[in-house]
C-alpha cells in the first residue's frame, strides 16, 4: 500500500492525465452513440469523476512559518484511505469506459440498422474479399479486387435486396433525350390520328392543343421515372475493359479500371485506400437509404427527403498526419503510401512528402475544425464531402442520421437554392417541397481497435503503428519512387 501510495503522489499528473483521456473518449462515442446502456454508463463515470475530484481536492491548512503571519492553504490527497477509494473509483470508471469503448468499436465496424424488420443483418465494415489485407494471399488477389471494387459501388446504386452486403440506393437518372422524343413524337402521332389530319393542316388552336398534350406527355413521363426510384444518381458506364471516370457520382479509385493481364497489378496500399475511401462512402449511402427508406415501395423521388445524390468526393490524407484538412486551408503533404492509394499523384504536384508526424494520445487542433479531432493512437480522422439535393425541411434529420450511422460530425456546409423549373427542364422532378443543394463537408471517426488488423504495414509505419525495429516496419524513405508511382495520374 505504501509503494501506491507514494507512486500516486509522485505521478498525480500521470493520474489525473489518465482519467481526463478517458473522459475525452467517453466524450466522442456518447456523442454520436445512444441506446445500449451507454448514457447510464456515462453517467456513471460523471459521478464517479466528481468523486475523484473531492477525494483529491482535499484542502489543509499550513501554519504561518513565522509568528504572526496568515496560514495558508493546500490541496492535497493525504492519507492511504483516500488513496485507496481513489483506487477503487479509478477501477470501477476503467470498466465502465471498456464497456462503452467495446461497444463503440462494435458501432464503428458494424454498425447499426434501424429497419431490421426490412433487412437482414446491418451492413458492416468489412474488406471488399478475404485475403486481400494486410498482404494478398496470391499474385492474382490484387487483380480480383479491381472487379470487387467496382462491382461494391454498382451494388450501392442498385435496387434495394436485404440480402446485399452494401446498402443500396435504388437510383436512376431522368429519361434520356431519346426516350423524350420518342414520348413527344408518339403524342404527335396520336394526335394526328384523333383528327386524321398533317401537321401542316393544323389551324392555331389545335398546334397549340398539340403542344399542350406534348407537355403533359413529358411531364408524365418523367413523373413516372421519378416515381420508380428512390433517388437520382448517374450511372457509370462501364464495359469488360474499362470502366470511364467520373464513375457516377462515387469517387472510385483509378487503379481499379483496367482488367487486362498486361496490367499492373494494384499495390495493396492503394488498394487499402480504396478500402477506405469504399467503407466511407459505403456510410453516405446507408444514412440516404435510412432517410428514403429504399425498401418501402411506397416512397420515391418526389416524397423521399434526399432527391439527388450529385457526388461524394474522398479528401486525401489522414487529418493531423498527412493534412490539416481543408478548412484550415492546408493541403495535403501525402507521403509514399497515401500517393500510391490515390493512384500515384500527390496534391501537391509533385513527389509524395516523406515527413512522418508523432502520434499520440487524443489531442485537440482547433485550427483542423470545430471539433478539434486528429488522428491519434485511438482513432484515425478522415474527411469525406458530399453534395446532394434535398428537401429543405429535412436538413436536421440529415445530421441526425449521420450521427446515427457512424462516427460522422458535419463541419461545414453550403446551401444553394435550386430552380425545380430549370431542373424540370433537365428532367428531374423533386415533388412539391422546396429543394435545395447542399455541400457538406464531414468528418469521419475510424478506431484502430478493428482497423488495424487490415492495414497494410507501409500505411502502419507512416501512421506510427509500427516503429523503427519492430516486425514488418517499413521506411517509406527507402520505397524505389520508379518502382512505386507506375501507376499515373489519378483523374478527379
């Protein structure tokens, strides 16, 4: 008890430290997390916490070193009883917060599902195929992910299936210029007959009858499309050979487009960033289909709170590592691994950045966002934007729902009004609600507790996972820059 006792008022900084850590974690997961006994288990540390603080906010009073002179006071924790509840507070408040660490990590990976009745098990976070991190189990892994990544993002626009890995979309895009004229040409057509008469035999009146039934054609048309989908989103096209950029409105890595055996194979660091880039946009996806409720036959564009999907755009580097993000108006310093992910180009212009950041405990960098939050020994931050169209009463339900999905806090966002007659003119039909679009810029939490087990050992160095001496480090100042960036320019 004595070696305790002198070892905790040696380190009181230590101790204190410790708990403050803890209480910033707590902090970031009830943030985002409800249910599951977790806000009775963040009170229970709150209380336990205002203990600590009266058992070491003791105040004695000194005596005055000389007749005369005023006693002064001090806080101290002084004697082993105290130090002993201290103790016991400081276990009870370690298993609680394991207990809500443990189930954000569950949260984090895989999610969660409010529409079980609808759907299957909740979609998680998991590689796009097995044996392909943190090394390929073959020659031929890295040639099988392109097709599996590809085909990961066709699912997410496809038609809503319980039994999907990937949430889906159910989205489509407006009838094409050929179908309209198709529509306006078979109504000319009816017309005529009704009066068995040539176009050039039409009086005023009846042109103008003409047009009108054209009009309400069209519009049926199209109402009739909006009505068959839950959301607008482009359609990549795509062949056997290639697939063209940009792929719809995902950011889908380039190593991916090409299948011939000519073809270099993927780096698994690249591959490892379209992981990534896939579980974050794979979150986006899951928060529209939540809030359009893609299962439900009776919702569609015109009723559902997000009409259109325009693009989702993964922002390079790990926030606090490789950048400080773009609302502090840096750009990225990517280093080897995070150009070779990107498929060779830096944002930089130039040779990737090799200079490697410390990371430790949880830290705050008001200058990165509001939130403050970096990538630390816990977690890894990274930014995602997307810009949408939507109903314009259904933006706080839209943060909501992104907090309900996962980690995600929106940092910034901008708002434009949208004409819905010029976007008639182009063929989408919104339904009766004012429709706006909306920029968002997010930022996304990922736990090293789960992620880690995947990530290629270049990306481990880089982040300070692995150290100079331990088993499979590797020094991104030694990669071969010929051998590494074979791969080209990454269109964007």
């Amino acid at each position: 008890m004595k070696g305790i006792l002198t070892w905790i008022k040696s380190n009181l900084v230590v101790v204190i430290a410790g708990v403050v850590v803890m209480i910033a974690l707590v902090g970031l997961f009830l943030g985002h997390v409800r249910g599951g006994g977790i806000e009775k288990r963040g009170s229970e540390i709150n209380k336990n916490l205002r203990k600590i603080t009266g058992l070491m906010g003791k105040s004695v009073e000194i005596p005055a070193a000389n007749p005369g002179e005023k006693p002064t006071s001090q806080t101290v924790t002084v004697n082993p009883r105290v130090i002993e509840q201290l103790q016991g507070l400081l276990g009870r408040m370690k298993g609680e917060y394991s207990a809500i660490f443990g189930l954000a990590v569950e949260r984090n990976q895989f999610g969660v599902s409010d529409h079980l009745q609808h759907a299957g098990e909740p979609q998680g976070h998991f590689p796009m195929m097995s044996g392909l991190f943190p090394t390929p189990s073959n020659p031929a892994t890295p040639y099988d992910a392109k097709r599996a990544y590809r085909e990961a993002f066709k699912q997410m626009l496809g038609s809503y299936s319980p039994e999907s890995p990937y949430p889906n979309l159910n989205s489509g895009m407006p009838p094409n210029g050929q179908a309209i004229q198709a529509e306006v040409d078979r109504t000319q057509n009816d017309f005529k007959g009704r009066f068995v008469l040539n176009s050039s035999s039409l009086d005023d009146r009846q042109q103008a009858a003409l047009r009108s039934e054209q009009q309400n054609a069209v519009l049926e048309l199209l109402t009739q499309r909006a009505r068959s989908i839950h959301i607008y989103a482009e359609q990549p096209l795509e062949n056997l050979a290639y697939i063209q950029f940009p792929a719809g409105p995902f950011d889908i890595d380039f190593w991916s487009g090409y299948d011939g055996a000519e073809d270099k194979a993927p780096k698994v660091d690249e591959i490892w960033e379209g992981q990534m880039g896939l579980w974050m946009q794979q979150d986006i996806v899951e928060v529209i289909a939540r809030m359009n409720e893609v299962w439900n036959p009776e919702q569609n564009v015109t009723t559902a709170p997000i009409k259109r999907l325009i693009g989702i755009e993964v922002i390079d580097g790990y926030i606090g590592v490789h950048t400080k993000g773009t609302l502090a108006g840096t750009r990225s310093s990517m280093p080897m691994s995070a150009a070779l992910m990107r498929g060779g180009a830096t944002l930089m212009g130039g040779r990737a950045s090799r200079t490697l950041t410390a990371v430790g405990n949880p830290t705050t960098d008001f200058a990165i966002s509001h939130t403050g939050r970096n990538s630390n020994q816990i977690y890894d931050v990274r930014h995602v934007q997307v810009t949408l169209v939507m109903d314009s009463q259904q933006l706080p339900r839209l943060f909501e729902t992104l907090s309900e999905v996962n980690f995600m806090t929106v940092l910034k966002m901008t708002i434009t009004d949208v004409d819905e007659y010029e976007a008639l003119r182009e063929g989408f039909v919104y339904g009766e609600n004012d429709a706006v679009e909306v920029e968002i810029l997010i930022e996304t939490i990922w736990l090293r507790q789960w992620v880690t087990q995947w990530m290629p050992n270049l990306l481990k160095s880089e982040l300070g996972i692995l150290k100079e001496g331990d088993e499979g480090y590797v020094n991104p100042s030694g990669m071969d820059e010929d051998d590494e960036f074979g791969m080209g320019a990454r269109p964007r």
